[in-house]
C-alpha cells in the first residue's frame, strides 16, 4: 500500500507537553524540530527530551521524523549521535544545498549504526532544500542515498536568499517549487512542501493546499494541528473521483477481455497514463481509509 505523507507537524523539540501528545492529532508524520525552534541554550535539553521520547513513547502508525541541526554547526553531530541511537523512521536534514551533504551524513549514521548494533540502513532520509543553490543541485540531491525517502522545500530561508518575501500567491516560490518536485519524481522519492505560517488564514492556507496538490507534491509541512485536517480533506479522493477511477479501470479490463483496441469512456478515449491515473487514485483512497476493494 501507498505509504501517505499528506502532512508533516512540526513539533518543538524542547516542549514536552506537545512531544507526548503530538500523534494524537493525526497527522501522517510528525516531526520533532531540534533546528530552528530551539534556542542554542536549549539545544542539548531539547535532545534529551526527543531521545528519551522515542525510546519510551509509543507513536503508533504515525511516522516519527527529527530534523537535526546542521553538521557544520556544534549540535549537529551531537544530534546524531544521540537521534540514530533513539531509532526514529527518518531523520531530517536541513539546508541541504548539494549530494555531498547528504552523503556525509549518510556514512555518519552508518557508522553510528554500526557502533548500536542496528541495521545498517534502517534510518531513512529526508533533504530540506532551502537556498537557491540547493534548488538548482535539487537533482543530486534527490538522488545521493538510497535512504533518502524525500525533499522538501524551506520556503523562508529560500525567499530570504532570492532577496524578496512571501506573498499570497506564492509566485516568488514557482520555479523552486516545480524544480524540487520534478527531481523528486524524476529520483521516484516525495515531494513535500514548505509550512504555510499564518495559522489564522484558514482560506489562504486551503488555497495554497489547493495549489501545490495540483502541482504534483505529495503533501505539506504544517505548523499547527487545525492544519491537519484542512489538508488531509483535499488530499483525500472524493467519492466522485473513487467512482470514476473505478469506471476508468472496469472499462480497460472490458476492453482488454474483448481484445478492443480503442477504449473510450463517456466520449474520451482511455490510455495509459490515464489509466495510471485511475490506479493511483485507488491507492490513495484505500491508504487514507476511504475506499475498500469490492465496495
């Protein structure tokens, strides 16, 4: 089964209260943050709360990520050392801005594998690309571990470099956006997209959510927990959408039983991408528990 990665939480790594709690809300992953919601006076309490969260917590089926602190600063190998031992599915790295950084940190992790007795593999991978030069190495990127299950984009350091800001319609944010996903795609890993900060704009955030399905991402890094549910409602198939992909694949199976060489269906024709489609759209209805084979 499809594996569904609609929303990413942050949750702050030095707050215990949201770190105990934090499934519960029902995002598809979560991710404790020992980055940049962590002052440097709470860098190394922040870690000892993530680690000790994950080797005693149960997080049920919600995916468990942590976003680390960067190798080129003091906490980051700390970070590893401590995160690897604790055994989340993934582990984040920020500010990704070409395959090397991703390949240092890759033997890094087997190493500290190695040394825990785990297997040799089992920390998965996610890149932040958050810099112009990341966008442009997006490719490389994607594609420097066999670890690395996804990219995503980091809209507020991007915008910063590119010496301009934020705006509603996200224009500033097109070209990295399309560049990260196609590499994604191209690399067969996710494609996740930044967090959308202005947690009282319910409409904007739903426009956004809107737009960004529609481009290709897999899902969004979200910041809040009303957050959740907003995506999760676009993201999930429609009845009407089930029901058509069904028709779709009930009528190439027709077709193929007849030996019929010209598929139609309500006057359109019927080809493979579309039938791809239609296959897609079942996996992800089946993952998100709305639709069972047969009904």
């Amino acid at each position: 089964m499809v594996k569904l990665r609609r929303t990413m939480m942050y949750v702050t790594g030095n707050n215990p209260a949201n770190i105990i709690g934090a499934h519960l809300y029902g995002s598809d992953s979560i991710m404790f943050d020992l980055e940049d919601s962590v002052s440097i006076r709470e860098k190394d309490s922040a870690r000892f709360l993530v680690y000790n969260a994950l080797k005693t917590l149960d997080f049920g089926e919600t995916e468990t990520v942590v976003r680390v602190n960067g190798l080129d600063t003091p906490f980051g190998g700390a970070d590893l050392e401590a995160i690897v031992r604790a055994c989340p599915d993934v582990i984040r790295l920020p500010k990704a801005e070409k395959a090397e950084d991703v390949k240092e940190i890759e033997a890094i992790i087997a190493e500290i594998e190695g040394e825990a007795g785990l297997e040799i593999g089992r920390t998965k991978l996610m890149a932040a690309i958050e810099s112009p030069l990341g966008v442009i190495n997006a490719y490389d990127i994607a594609t420097a571990s066999k670890r690395l299950i996804g990219i995503a984009i980091g809209a507020e350091d991007f915008v910063t470099s590119m010496k301009t800001n934020r705006s509603p319609e996200g224009i500033e944010l097109l070209t990295a956006r399309s560049q990260i996903l196609m590499a994604a795609r191209a690399a067969g890993i996710y494609a996740l997209d930044t967090a959308y900060t202005d947690i009282n704009n319910d409409e904007g955030f739903i426009e956004e959510v809107k737009l960004i399905k529609q481009m290709g991402f897999d899902g969004k890094s979200v910041i809040h927990p009303r957050q959740i549910e907003l995506t999760h409602k676009i993201y999930t198939p429609s009845s009407k959408e089930i029901q058509h992909s069904i028709r779709v694949i009930d009528a190439i199976k027709e077709a193929e039983s007849k030996s019929s060489g010209v598929i139609a269906l309500d006057g359109k024709m019927i080809d493979v991408p579309v039938v791809d489609r239609a296959y897609r759209v079942l996996e992800l209805a089946k993952a998100a528990g709305v639709y069972k084979e047969g009904f």
